[in-house]
C-alpha cells in the first residue's frame, strides 16, 4: 500500500467522523488507521463495527488482520520500517484488546500456539514482540517467555505449554548459534519431531536456519504470520 504519508496521519484524519461512513469505507479507513498506527480510532472503529453486528471474528479478520497484513506487505519492501509498523502492532493490540474476550465466548479455536522467546545472551525483544503482534493478529495464541532464554527455560515452556510451534529470535550474531543448542537439545531427548520451530533475526539468514535444522527462517514478522500459520495448516492436514 502505497500512500502519501505527509497526508495520512496528520490532522486531516481527525476530522473524519468514523460512525457516519459506510461500513465497506469504515473497514478501508481502518486499514489506513492502523498503517498510520492511530490506537483511538482503531478502538473507535472496532467498537463501530461490532456495534452494526459484526462478529469479533470478522472484525480481526476483516478489518485488522487485513489492515496488518497490509504493513506487513510494506515492511518487507522497505516501505515502512520497525517504528512504523510498532506503532501499528500496538494500534491492532488495542483494537485486539476488545475483541479478544469476544472470542473467547464464541469459542472459536486458535489456528494453534507458539512459545516465542529471544535466546540466551540477548536481550532484544523489539523484533521479538512485533512477531508476536502479527501472530496474535492473525489468529494465533502467543506465549511468550521473553529475552535471554537458555535451552531449560525453552524445554520447560515447551513442556508446560504443549505449542505447535518453538520460535527463537537473536539480534546479535555471538547469540545466534544458541538457537542450534536448543534444537540440538531437542534432537537429543527426542522431541525435535514434536515441534515446528522457527528462527528469525536481523544476522539471520535462509542458508543459517537450514544448517541449524530449523523448519524455516522468517526474515521479518509478516513472513513468521504466513510461514506459521501454513506450516501448521500443513501438519494438521498430513496428520488427519
């Protein structure tokens, strides 16, 4: 989504009356919203829509799904970068803070679980937490187990939690060689078949994941939500 940003944002967008447009504009202004990272209106227009009888479900799918999706097609091609799409996340958190108790009493199942930490030795989580917005976003519980995680915190959450997934991010290139001893690890007690595990961070790169024996390497958060949610999709279907 290409747009003139000197406009969007500004002062033009609080002007606009969220409750007297159409539903079909109301959906396309929160994309424009959330790409801009504006939490009020997404708050606003979220409660509007569940207000005209639209389900949680639809509205994460329809309005904020979507519109993340939208900045996630941007960051990956250089167009917005982590400040932006941070203040967007944390815009489609506020929106998913009303919702997420709605879908809860609908009992509408997660696509599945992820046990997301930063390992040990490194203690950045800014990447860290943008994956685990995009996740939720798109439908997945998120436990997160935060930065510095040695290869016993990663087994204990395994252990606790049960996810379809293990991911692992590193910012730094002396941590990332940790993410080989988890999945060595694994490998060792023999649970490396139980879990899909994903690698992401900044030094990372496809020919890394695959020497460490990672499912994939997810170059930014967009990415992770789409690799996710197929390789899941994908297991679920070969096990049925």
């Amino acid at each position: 989504m290409v747009q003139d940003d000197s406009q969007v944002g500004s002062g033009q967008d609080e002007d606009i009356d969220l409750a007297a447009l159409e539903t079909s504009d109301l959906v396309e202004q929160m994309h424009e919203d959330l790409y801009d990272g504006l939490a009020d209106e997404i708050v606003e227009g979220t409660r509007i829509l569940l207000e005209r009888g639209w389900s949680a479900q639809q509205v994460l799918d329809d309005a904020l799904v979507e519109g993340m999706r939208i900045v996630g097609i941007d960051f990956r091609d250089g167009v917005l970068f982590v400040p932006e799409v941070l203040l967007a996340a944390n815009a489609m958190k506020a929106g998913m803070e009303i919702l997420r108790p709605l879908l809860a009493e609908t009992g509408v199942p997660p696509i599945g679980k992820i046990v997301l930490g930063t390992v040990k030795g490194d203690i950045h989580d800014i990447g860290k937490n943008l994956v685990a917005m995009m996740l939720e976003g798109a439908g997945f519980e998120v436990v997160d187990i935060g930065i510095n995680t040695d290869v016993d915190g990663y087994l204990e959450a395994l252990e606790t939690h049960q996810p379809d997934i293990l991911g692992m991010s590193a910012l730094l290139t002396t941590t990332m060689p940790y993410m080989k001893v988890v999945i060595d690890t694994l490998e060792a007690k023999g649970l490396r078949d139980d879990y899909i595990v994903l690698v992401g961070g900044a030094p990372l790169n496809e020919e890394f994941g695959v020497a460490i024996g990672a499912d994939a390497y997810c170059r930014d958060a967009a990415v992770a939500a789409e690799l996710a949610t197929q390789l899941v999709r994908a297991r679920r279907t070969a096990a049925a």
